[in-house]
C-alpha cells in the first residue's frame, strides 16, 4: 500500500432470521413460517 493510503477488510457471519405471512384477498391469515438464513460474508475495500 502507498504512504497514506488505507483499507478495511471484513469478515463476517451473520444469521438472519427469515420470517412471512401468508394472507388472501380478503386479509385472512393462511400460514406462517420462519427459518434462519446464514450468510457469510468476505469484503474488502480501498479507502
């Protein structure tokens, strides 16, 4: 890297919690459902 210069590098594990409804037309409720939903992430960036 040049004098000065800088960068940030991540990594990161996150789990997201995924949840939906499921309704009709007329506004009744159908089904529920959730489920977790991991991600992994690696990023890097010159600043």
């Amino acid at each position: 890297m040049l004098p000065g210069s800088s960068a940030v590098m991540t990594f990161d594990k996150v789990d997201y919690d995924i949840s939906v409804a499921l309704f009709d037309a007329a506004g009744e409720l159908h089904g529920v459902a959730r489920a977790p939903c991991p991600v992994r992430r690696f990023g890097r960036a010159r600043c």
